[in-house]
C-alpha cells in the first residue's frame, strides 16, 4: 500500500487483513479498563525480578533500587498512556498516528526505528524462553544440549507467530487468561523462594552515586515502559470515541506498571542476597531463578514464564506487522508476521549459540535504540498535548492532506535530538563493540568522557525525550492550531 492511497482506498482494500484501517464507530466498544489487560499479562513477567540484578549492576543499594524501580517503571508506562490518548482520538495503529506530527512520508523515519525496536524485544524475549528452558531441563536432569536449545527456539516462534496472526479480539482474550495463569505461578515462585532472602546482606549493599542512579533508572525507563511505547496506541484505538483520557492513562499506567514494580522490588532483595544469584542473570535471566525453586515446581514455572514472555512478544509482532504496513510494505499481515519470525528465530539462534554474554547485547541495544525511540516519544507526546480536536482521518492517509507529506521540524528535531543524545551514552560491551563510537560529548562537555562518573548514566535518552518535546511543542505550536483552524 503506498503513501498516496486515499482513506477510501484504504477501507475497500481490505479492513481486517492490512491492520492500518481506522476502526468503525460500532467497533470501537472498549472501555480505559480494559487496557489493564493486554499491559498486565505482558509484563507480568518472572523477568521483572531478573530485572532487579541489572540494576545492582550498577554498583546502587536496595533503597536506591527501589526509587530507580517505582520511579522509572511508572513514569515509563505514565508515557505509553499519554501515547495511548492518540489511538482513541485517531482509531489508528501508532505509526498512522504519527503521520499528524511527521508527515504522511516523514513518518517513515520513525517507522523504521519502531519496526527495529519491536523486532528486538520479540527476540530478546524469545532468547529468554529459549535460555529458560535449558536451564530447566538440565534441572530436572534431562538433556540442555543444543537439541534442546534449537526446538525450543522453533517452538517459541511458532507461539509467537501463531497467536499475533489471530488479531487484536483474541490477542485481547488471551492476555486476560496469560494473566491469572502467570499472575499464581509467579506469586508461587515468590513463596518458594522467600527463604533465600537475606537482609543482612541486601541491606549491606553500599549506595552507589547520584550518577549510578540516573543510568539504573534510564535503562529501567527504556527497558519497561518506554519499550513498549511506539505500539501504546495499537491498544487504545478500539477505545470508544467518549472514553476518558484521564482513564487511558490511569488504567495503562497501572496495567503496566504494577506487576514489573512488584517484582522488581521482590528481585532486588533476592538477587541482593546472593552473588551467584547477581551474576548469574546477566547470562541467563530467567533460567537463573530457576535454580532455586523445587524440582517439583520447575515444570509450571517453565511454562508461566513461556507463556508471560510469548504473551509479551505477541504485542510486538502484532505492531511490528502494522508498523510494516504503514511504511508502505503490501503484503497482508500473515506475511508480516512470518517476516517478523524469521527474524525472530535466527536472532535467538545468535545471541543463544554464538555470544558468551547476555546482558552487553541486551543493554547495548537498548541504549542505542533507545535515545531516537525517545526522541519520537518527545515529539509524539508534545504533538498530542498541542492539539485539542480528533485526528483527521483522511488526512493520515494522504500526503496532500492537513498534515502533509513531510514535517521538517520534526524529522530535523528527531535526528538533531538523537546525535546530541547518541553523544551522551555510552556502549562499551565486548559482545556490542560496534556500539562504541557513541559517547563522544562526554569529554567536551566536561562530563569526563568515556571513563568518567557520567559515562554509564547514559542520560542521552532523557536528555533526546525532554529535548524534543520542547522544541516540537514551542516550533510547532501555530502550525496545529492552524491545522485545527482550518477543521472547524
């Protein structure tokens, strides 16, 4: 589909199979609650508590952890419900709705970021599963040889792919299932597990400096909430056309952010309690915890933390077919989806077989995708709180329309904000050395470059979000109120 198809077009083509339609009055029933569940079950992860270890990571206390936990957690998701307000106003996908502050064209650029990002935390997820299943089989004493690693790899694809292709209806039955099925296995592995809490011991952790901080709580903002918020309004746009803004944005932030705060805060105290706990999540996340439950309990955790990840993983394959789809990709969204998972799958295959460490990728990837993704955010987020009335929505579709076909000051905003951001992190991991050029603000700054206390704070990303939000809100504000001028 290309960018000169008319909204008209676009409706006759095809509503269900391109995924980009803007959704029919009478289809748009959901109510702010009901955001609660696609965010819940994909987040109500064990992994939250693997979590706890990366932030210990950065040489911070428990009492530290937990301000980095709430804190970066919360504000992160508060930012996916702000997004979330533009799928109601817009009954579009994020990326169509992006169009209003990028162009019908421009948007491209951020496109492309999102489809990068969305396509990396469905391996990263699947890489999780796959490493979770060894750890396990060779707990139970069955076999965790490459065998074993190359099925499960196939079969958790397969999940993945399976289940994103059924569509937004079921998507949203299944999250409601995913969670009380992982919500009372993950509140069995904390009860099995609270013997090997030691507070003598987490409460022993020294504080780490105020720098520490910042750089645990943006890669706690980046690896929760902001993770997810390119596909924020994927969710929304069946939201009912009076539905409250207020509640898109309470009921998503709380959807999201009270099981990853819980189980962080569970995961700081456990992985502070043990140094083979600490250092053996950076390989294996969640096989790691694994090792401390029964053998009896090893099989439901198996497949809770399957299921919580798949469930995850479902969301981004699911946007990353539409994000396709509104770059102008024409093909129908089963194809997308088995794009998406061959990708997937050889991606898993690498980081399982071919890296020693899992943490230096992950982490790597985060903090590069990172800084453009939350600049888009800042842009996004400052074009929403701009504009007062519902989007046009044959104008997203045509790049003669209201919102043209490119907006400059955003794509000029957005690479401007990423290179002063890209200067101000840093990528320093043996398995990601292609990252290391970043960082280079550092010394001029006077911040002590690459080796000094800033270089880990990797306060790019805020600096990119807040940044962009600024400049687009102040540049751009005459330009929407003439847009919404010329609606009336």
């Amino acid at each position: 589909m290309t960018d000169s198809t008319t909204y008209a077009e676009t409706r006759r083509l095809g509503v269900e199979t391109t995924g980009i339609e803007i959704i029919d009055e009478a289809e748009r029933t959901a109510r702010p609650a009901n955001l609660f569940w696609p965010w819940f079950a994909a987040n109500v992860s064990v992994f939250g508590v693997s979590y706890a270890a990366f932030i210990l990571y950065f040489g911070i206390s428990f009492w530290q952890g937990v301000f980095v936990a709430v804190v970066g957690i919360t504000v992160s998701f508060m930012l996916c419900g702000i997004i979330a307000i533009a799928g109601k106003r817009g009954s579009a996908p994020t990326m169509i709705l992006s169009r209003a502050p990028f162009g019908v064209v421009g948007q491209k650029v951020p496109g492309v970021i999102s489809w990068l990002v969305s396509i990396g935390w469905e391996t990263f997820l699947a890489i999780m599963a796959v490493l979770a299943t060894a750890t396990v089989f060779s707990e139970l004493g069955w076999s965790d040889g490459n065998a074993t690693k190359i099925v499960a790899a196939v079969v958790v694809a397969a999940l993945i792919v399976s289940a994103s292709v059924a569509g937004y209806h079921i998507i949203m039955k299944m999250q409601s299932w995913l969670t009380w099925i992982t919500g009372i296995v993950t509140i069995g592995y904390i009860l099995l597990t609270l013997k090997d809490i030691d507070w003598s011991a987490v409460s022993a952790i020294p504080a780490g400096s105020t720098q520490s901080v910042i750089g645990a709580l943006t890669m706690v903002m980046t690896g929760f909430g902001l993770g997810w918020i390119n596909i924020a309004a994927d969710w929304s746009r069946y939201q009912h056309h009076d539905s409250s803004s207020v509640g898109i944005v309470v009921w998503n932030t709380f959807g999201g952010a009270i099981a990853p705060v819980l189980l962080v805060l569970y995961g700081l105290a456990l992985a502070g309690s043990s140094p083979k706990v600490l250092d053996g999540v950076a390989a294996d996340p969640i096989g790691t915890l694994a090792t401390l439950l029964p053998t009896w309990y090893l099989v439901p955790f198996l497949i809770c933390a399957i299921l919580a990840l798949v469930s995850g993983a479902v969301l981004g394959i699911y946007s990353s077919g539409l994000t396709l789809l509104s770059l102008g990709v024409r093909i129908p969204r089963p194809s997308a989806a088995f794009v998406d998972g061959v990708i997937l799958t050889l991606g898993t295959i690498y980081v399982v077989f071919f890296t020693d460490d899992f943490l230096g990728p992950f982490q790597s990837f985060l903090i590069t995708l990172g800084v453009p993704l939350a600049s888009w955010a800042g842009i996004m987020i400052a074009d929403i709180a701009l504009r007062k009335r519902d989007y046009d929505e044959v104008a997203l579709f045509d790049p003669k329309g209201r919102y043209g076909s490119v907006d400059w000051v955003a794509i000029g905003t957005m690479v401007g904000a990423s290179i002063i951001g890209w200067g101000l992190v840093i990528n320093q991991f043996a398995d990601a050395s292609w990252n290391n050029w970043q960082g280079y603000l550092l010394g001029p700054l006077g911040m002590g470059g690459k080796d000094g206390d800033w270089a880990y704070a990797n306060i790019g990303v805020l600096a990119a979000l807040v940044l962009s939000f600024v400049v687009v809100y102040v540049a751009k504000a005459p330009v929407v109120r003439r847009q919404e001028a010329d609606a009336s």
